[in-house]
C-alpha cells in the first residue's frame, strides 16, 4: 500500500510500505474511505516535535473493516467504522470512568500511520464503532471529524462544563476551536464567544454558533472578553491551541470560579502558581477520550443534526499529501481530507 512518511520537518513523502497485517486477535484491518492531516501533525511537520526517523503519519480515520483477529466480537467485515486516535479496551476502570484515551491497555493509532490505503487498529472492539449502515459520500467529512477533532472540541467544551445558561469563550481557531464552538452550541450554552482573527474562520464559527467574535490575543483579548461579560470573565473556556499565551489568555478569561477545558497538546506550557491559585478556577483537560463520545457524535452526524466536516476546506487525493501539510503550516487551509 501507498501512505504517508515524514522523513524530516518539512518532508513528507507519499511512500510504498508494507500492508498492515493482523498482529494481535484483537486487532482489525480496515480500508480508508478518507484520512486527513491534523494540527497536531504540524507539531512534527514544524520541527517543533523533533523527528529522529522516517515514521508514517496520521490518525485520525474512517473506513470499511477488511480482516478480524480471532477475538475480535463487536465489529464485523464490511462494516463501516469510526476510530479514535487511542485505541482502548474499553472495558477497564479508567474506561469505563470516561478516559478511554488513559486506558490501562492505550496504544497510539497514529503509530501505525493512518494517512495511507490500509489501517491496523488494535484492541478493535474497543475502538471502533460502526456505523448504522454504510454511508453517503456527503457524511464522510463528518464522520472523519468525529475520529479527532469534534471529539477532542466536544471534550475540550465538557471539561469546561459549557451548558446552558454559560458564556463560553473559545481560544484557538483551528478545527478543534471551531468544532468546540459547535460543541459548546450544542451543549446549550447561551453565549459563545470565539477569539480569532482569521475572516474564513470567523464565518464558520459564526455559522457554528459562535455569537461573538473577538480578534484580539494575548492581554487584549482577556480584556475584550471581560468587557463582552460585566468585567467578570466567561464561564467556560476552551484552550485548544497549546501554548503558554493561549493557556494563560484561556485562564486569565474566565472567571473566578468557572472552568478551563485545556485539548490543545501542550508545548513549553508552565502555569505560575501564584496566577494559578488567585485564580480560583477548575482547570480540566488532556487527550481527548474520543471513544466516550464516538457513539453520540455518529449518530448527530447520521441524523444530519451537525455538519462538522464543514473544516475540511481543502480536499486532495492521499498522493498530494505533502501539498495538504503545506497548505495548513501557511494557514491557507484549515483542515485537508485525503482520499485515497
């Protein structure tokens, strides 16, 4: 099969590799209807994530199961499925407390490179869900969105206890922002208030519900929210980027008492104690549990209730993967789908 190897930053490759092959009874193979490049992948594609060897790329996923382990009970071939980018037993006390992505048994997906043909997820009948059928072309998007992004800004929206009656402030205009802002929406908050400075963004997010849009950062940007809310600050906030501005702006924006839901993977992030602790706030976050969520977002997205592939604004076929690596580090798109 054919898929995605980055050799150094800046230098991704669009490479024959070896099919996957069934390892482990619980593993599953699938066939790709669609992959796509995550800002996440940008860390390493950046250099900011040193990358000491070729290693394939990509995890988040949808596709047609091919071949089942032995033990495999759940999932059958030919179904079509939606994965988390930690595969999970699902079974153990961390899972069953919500935090697939800590499961005692957790195996990163993207070790095997899901930007490619071919896919092994292991521990299959706790990553995988199926879907009610086999869907239509135009569900793809979402349901690939429902893999990573929509799952990480649907958390990123519950740790911050969005809801109704909240103000909800969202830091970060990337996928993950955006579908936050959808996810704080549909979690019923009253007010959603997205902090970007980008106008393509800023029309889906307003179109995913945002109310306000503030363009500020930094100190700025805390000042515009606590002007937008009495001096006090939102009741929610979202930090979906990963760095110390944006962690300290999300923290610095909510007020006494409320909660930070913290998705953006964090770099150099150091949060002062002192800051911390005249705060009073709740902070909460860390990788998605994607898998929590996997069974409620399929069937939004079957329903037609949401349309997050609306962030996927650039589509390339799986050989043009490097173009899409480069179209997202220049902000010229904000998400890519690649089809193979």
């Amino acid at each position: 099969m054919y898929g995605a190897v980055i050799h150094s930053p800046g230098d991704v490759r669009y490479e024959l590799r070896d099919d996957p092959r069934i390892v482990e009874p619980t593993d599953a193979i699938i066939r790709l209807a669609a992959s796509c490049v995550c800002g996440s992948d940008l860390w390493d594609y950046r250099g900011i994530n040193p990358v000491h060897r070729p290693r394939p790329m990509g995890h988040e996923y949808v596709g047609v199961v091919e071949q089942l382990g032995a033990e495999v009970a759940t999932i059958e071939v030919g179904d079509f499925v939606v994965g988390s980018f930690f595969a999970s037993d699902n079974t153990c006390a961390i899972c069953r407390a919500g935090y697939q992505s800590r499961c005692v048994q957790a195996q990163p997906v993207g070790a095997e490179g899901a930007q490619a043909e071919l896919l092994r997820v292991p521990l299959a009948d706790g990553t995988l869900v199926a879907t009610p059928g086999q869907p239509d072309a135009d569900l793809i998007p979402s349901l690939l969105a429902a893999s990573d992004v929509l799952g990480t800004g649907w958390f990123g929206a519950v740790a911050a206890q969005a809801g109704p009656g909240k103000t909800v402030a969202v830091v970060g205009d990337g996928a993950v922002g955006l579908l936050a802002v959808l996810a704080a929406k549909q979690l019923g908050a009253e007010r959603v208030i997205a902090m970007s400075r980008h106008e393509p963004r800023q029309r889906l997010a307003l179109e995913f519900g945002a109310t306000d849009i503030v363009t500020e950062r930094g100190d700025a940007g805390v000042a515009k929210v606590k002007a937008l809310t009495d001096g006090l600050g939102a009741h929610s906030v979202i930090e979906a980027v990963g760095t110390q501005e944006a962690m300290m702006q999300a923290i610095r924006s909510t007020r006494h008492g409320g909660h930070v839901g913290f998705v953006g993977v964090s770099h150099g992030v150091e949060i002062p104690g002192r800051d911390l602790f005249y705060a009073e706030i709740h902070l909460h976050g860390g990788p998605a549990p994607v898998r929590r969520f996997l069974p409620d977002l399929i069937d939004r997205i079957w329903r037609g209730e949401i349309d997050p592939g609306k962030v996927f604004d650039l589509t390339l076929p799986l050989s043009e993967v490097a173009a899409g690596y480069r179209a997202m580090d220049e902000r010229r798109a904000i998400k890519a789908l690649l089809q193979p």
